[in-house]
C-alpha cells in the first residue's frame, strides 16, 4: 500500500480526529492540509474529504464548490477547524479491513521515520 492511497489518507485523517476528540483539543486545520497528508494534491484531498463527509464519516466544515466557465471546479472547505469524527467514523476506523491494512503501514513507516 502506497502512502498516497485513499485507504491511508482516510486513515490518518480520521485516527488524528479521534485522537483529538478523545484528548479534547482543538483540530488543527493544518493538520488536514494537502502537505499534511503526505504531499497529496488538493484536488485528491479535496475528494478525499468531500466523501468522507459524504458518507458521514466526518461532520462540522462546510465543502463549497465552484465551477467556473471552462468547466474547472474549484473546492474550499469551511471551518475545518470544527472538523469532527462521527460515531460512524469511529466504526469506519476500528472495523475496516483497508484501513487495518493502512495501519500496518503507518506502523512500518513510524518505525522508519518516527516523526510522522
């Protein structure tokens, strides 16, 4: 599994949001940015959270989107920073047999690069 799978990005999205939600801080925004999540591009990003969203694994930020007269459609999301997991998403994290694969792979990379 490759870092930049949807699996892995679901994945550290949705643990770190669990881990703030049981500590009880705040959501960092940067946190949930493209460079944040391995580099990734905004758009992957972008879809990335619209689903999650959409599938309610996540609530609490608003996805605006905007097409533009060629067509492009440009993606902000809104208060980010009151992102949350949702009993859904807690399921989704500890039930997954894809996102127990991505785990493993946090785990392999944690023991190569322990500041990630």
């Amino acid at each position: 599994m490759a870092k930049d799978d949807y699996h892995v990005i679901v994945y550290q999205i949705l643990s770190y949001l669990y881990q703030q939600l049981k500590s009880g801080a705040p959501v960092d925004e940067q946190m949930l940015s493209a460079e944040a999540l391995f580099g990734i591009n905004e758009k992957y990003r972008g879809y990335i959270l619209k689903n999650l969203l959409n599938d309610g694994y996540v609530t609490g930020f608003v996805a605006k989107e905007s097409k533009y007269i060629n067509q492009q459609t440009s993606r902000r999301f809104l208060n980010l920073d009151e992102c949350e997991i949702t009993p859904k998403g807690i399921e989704y994290l500890t039930d997954n047999s894809f996102l127990n694969k991505a785990k493993e792979f946090f785990k392999d990379v944690k023991s190569m690069a322990p500041f990630v």
